[in-house]
C-alpha cells in the first residue's frame, strides 16, 4: 500500500524515475480498487454500461496514473513521450 500512496503523493511529478515495483504495485492496486468499486456499482444497482464510482476513481487516478508511466518510461531511458506511441 506503501507504494499506491507513494505514487498519490506524487500527483503530478513528471519528472524523475519510478522502479519497476512502485509502477507495478500501483497498476494492481488500482485494478483491484476498480473491480470492488464495481461490485459496489451492481450492489448499490447502478445500471450503466460504466459505474459511477468506477468513472469517478478514474478520473481521480488518471493523472497520477500517467505521471506514474512517464517516471517509470524515464527509469527505463526514454522519454515520457513514448507514452503517447
């Protein structure tokens, strides 16, 4: 959880690196979150295509999703405009 809350604290830093195991960790906690806030979408009977809760913790993670990949990108070498091949 260390590293999810890691990655939150750095919403918007494009610059730098991200390892490997924060970029990982992160990508499987937020799945993981969006799978339950699914399950909460069908409990609660939310009968859209795409949850409420789900869209609303995308939106909340998508930038810090994509600052994520362009540290993890610059850890590797490249740079952050390969996100967008």
């Amino acid at each position: 959880m260390d590293w999810y809350m890691a990655v939150l604290r750095k919403y918007a830093v494009f610059s730098g690196r991200a390892r490997r195991r924060e970029f990982w960790m992160f990508a499987l906690v937020s799945f993981v979150i969006s799978i339950i806030l699914s399950i909460v979408d069908n409990i609660l009977g939310f009968d859209t295509d795409i949850g409420i809760l789900g869209s609303i913790y995308g939106l909340a993670v998508l930038i810090p999703s994509i600052a994520v990949a362009v540290r993890r990108l610059h850890d590797t070498g490249r740079s952050g405009w390969w996100l967008l091949i």
